[in-house]
C-alpha cells in the first residue's frame, strides 16, 4: 500500500526543552490517522510542523514519496498540498458560506469554481445555507463550512487540529462519524490530532499515542485497547485499572481477583512481580458468587452502572454493570473476572 505520509524520527525543541523526541510513523494513502495525547504532548506541534509551520530539528517529513521538510530546507506550506481544519474553524465573518468554500481556490476557472463548490456544499449538507453569513450557523454547520473549504483544493492530506473540541458531546459523536463519512468518500489521506479518545475512536484508521513528545504506539483502536505496549497506553487508552499480579507459569497468574488463566507473553522467570491491566468488562456482577467485592462509589450511565470496587486485597477495580442491578455504595457484590487477554507489564521494568 503507498504511503500518504511519512514522519522520518522527526524531534522538534522550543527554548531548549524538546516538545518531540524523534516522532516516527507511516500513513497509508487513504487512511484518517490521528495523533492522541493530553495537552502539552506535543501533537499540535507534530502537526504544524506536517503544515510547514515549523520545521524540524531532525529528521524528514514525507508526503507521496517527496521529502517537504529538513532541518535545512522545506517546501513552503502553500506548496505542500496539504488542507487544514483549524480548531476555531477560522472562517471569514464577512464572507458568506459559499465565498468561504471559494476562498482557496485561487488557480480555478470560474465554472469548475461554481461546480466544486456545489459539490462540496451538497456533500456537507449545507446547499441551502450558501448565501448564509458564519455567525448564523450552528457550531457544527461553521465546522462542516471549514471542511468543505479545506478539502475544495483537493488536498493529498487533510489535517484537523482538535476540529470538534468547541462542540457539545453529543454532535461531537456525530459529526466525527459524519466527517469520517465524507473523508472516506474523497478517498483523503487525514491525519487529526484530539485529546479526546472517543473522537479518534469514531474517526481513526490508525492511532498514535503521544506521551511527553514520543510515540508510544502507532496502531489500531481494537490494539490499543486490548493490546497496549506500554503503562502509559493502559492508562490512557480506556478505563481500568493495574493490579499486583505474580507469574505462576507461562499461562497463569495470582492476583487480587484470584487466580487468572489464559495466553500471556511475558519476558521473566516464574514468580515475577507483575502488573495485570484488568478493565471494567473484565470485572463480571454475579449474585452466586462467593468472591465479594465492597462497592465505594458508583456511576450511573443509563444502560450501565459503572462500580469502584474494592477487593479482599484492598485493591480498587472497575465493574460495568447492567443499570438494572442498582446497588448502593457500601454494600458488597459478588463477582466473577472474566479477563479474555491477559496483558501484563513487569513492575521492574521502567520501559514499560
């Protein structure tokens, strides 16, 4: 598969103090990818510097097999065919909705201009607000505005900087969806940057963990959650919690939940300290069970209940629990794990 973009160990200082640490990562021709981290990580920075608003350190930036950037040398922005969706949308109050999707396009007769435009308008659902100003437009419609203009160039990558943040939760949800919709469509490279998992969830080919300007992990959503490579992916990536666990043998393991049985890769002898990542899903109500758990806080969720629990080992686990089984903070439960990956870090280890 070609390769839309290509970040060769790239790092990137400010005063001295390194915001990435040799950033390295492939994206497919046609694939959403998304940088994901907390605030001050360095994925916007990883992004500008993609745009030609910075440069790197060290390292390369790739974009269809031409090198656009060097510590030394760097095609100018408006050269790299790239779009971008900026986190304010940035639009031009005093154009309307239809001069805004324009804006770009500079080297375009004006039928092909007229076309695009209708095109791009109709994809976004907004054919009927052509003639409208921003400022009377729903947040999500300014959003969809943004799209459209970044994408009438007809980029080879899209980039979008935290482009749902300033919207409510629930048209977060579905303008990720919406958006990705579109994207897939065109057959557009993207790449996104979000502190948010449940966006890059929803819009996401493949997905970068960011932690203190290095790449944690470059990979899917499903392997992120079930298979992280590192502490910090578990701990950022979902909910859960680790417990103490102690290797037996190469299929089973002591825990706080009791003996646990399954496949496991793990580099040391039996009887190594351990952390198992035990996720809420993991954690199963059952009336019958003679292994109790104290409830001491619990989070209704409509369909669930989500239940902190404390162990006989006094150590804290999540349970997602069907809303109906309403229990009451200090009372105690029986449950069951049903742990379907065991996923261990060594406790020594500092890499991990």
């Amino acid at each position: 598969m070609a390769s839309a973009l290509e970040l060769r160990n790239v790092s990137k200082s400010f005063n001295h103090i390194p915001v990435i640490s040799n950033l390295g990562f492939t994206l497919h021709a046609g694939q959403i990818g998304c940088l994901l981290g907390p605030s001050g990580c360095g994925k916007t920075t990883a992004l500008r510097i993609v745009a030609g608003f910075e440069s790197p350190d060290a390292g390369q930036i790739v974009i269809k097999n031409r090198i656009v950037a060097t510590p030394d040398a760097g095609v100018p922005p408006e050269k790299r065919r790239i779009g971008m969706v900026f986190q304010d949308y940035a639009l031009f109050p005093h154009l309307t909705v239809e001069e805004n999707v324009v804006f770009g396009l500079k080297r375009v007769d004006a039928a092909e201009k007229t076309r695009r435009t209708a095109e791009l308008l109709d994809l976004v659902g907004l054919d009927e607000y052509a003639h409208n100003y921003p400022h009377e437009l729903s947040g999500g419609q300014q959003q969809r505005v943004a799209l459209a203009r970044a994408l009438a160039p007809r980029p080879e990558i899209l980039l979008m900087d935290e482009p749902f943040s300033n919207l409510d939760v629930v048209l977060r949800e579905r303008l990720s969806m919406e958006v990705r919709d579109i994207l897939k469509s065109f057959g557009i490279s993207a790449v996104m940057v979000t502190h948010n998992q449940h966006e890059a969830f929803a819009m996401a080919d493949v997905i970068g963990v960011l932690r203190n300007g290095r790449l944690e992990q470059w990979d899917s959503a499903y392997n992120l959650y079930h298979r992280p490579a590192s502490r910090a992916v578990a701990d950022f990536v979902g909910e859960g919690v680790l417990l103490n666990a102690n290797v037996i043998d190469q299929h089973k393991i002591e825990t706080g939940l009791g003996i646990l049985e399954g496949p496991f890769t793990f580099p040391c002898r039996n009887g190594c300290p351990a952390h198992v990542l035990i996720r809420p899903e993991d954690v199963v109500h059952d009336h019958d069970s003679s292994f109790k758990a104290r409830i001491i806080n619990k989070n209704f969720q409509g369909a669930n209940i989500l239940y902190t629990l404390v162990l006989p080992s006094d150590e804290k686990v999540l349970s997602l629990v069907p809303s109906h089984h309403n229990h009451q903070v200090g009372q105690e439960i029986g449950i069951v794990p049903e742990v379907g990956e065991i996923i261990l870090f060594e406790q020594n280890n500092p890499l991990n």
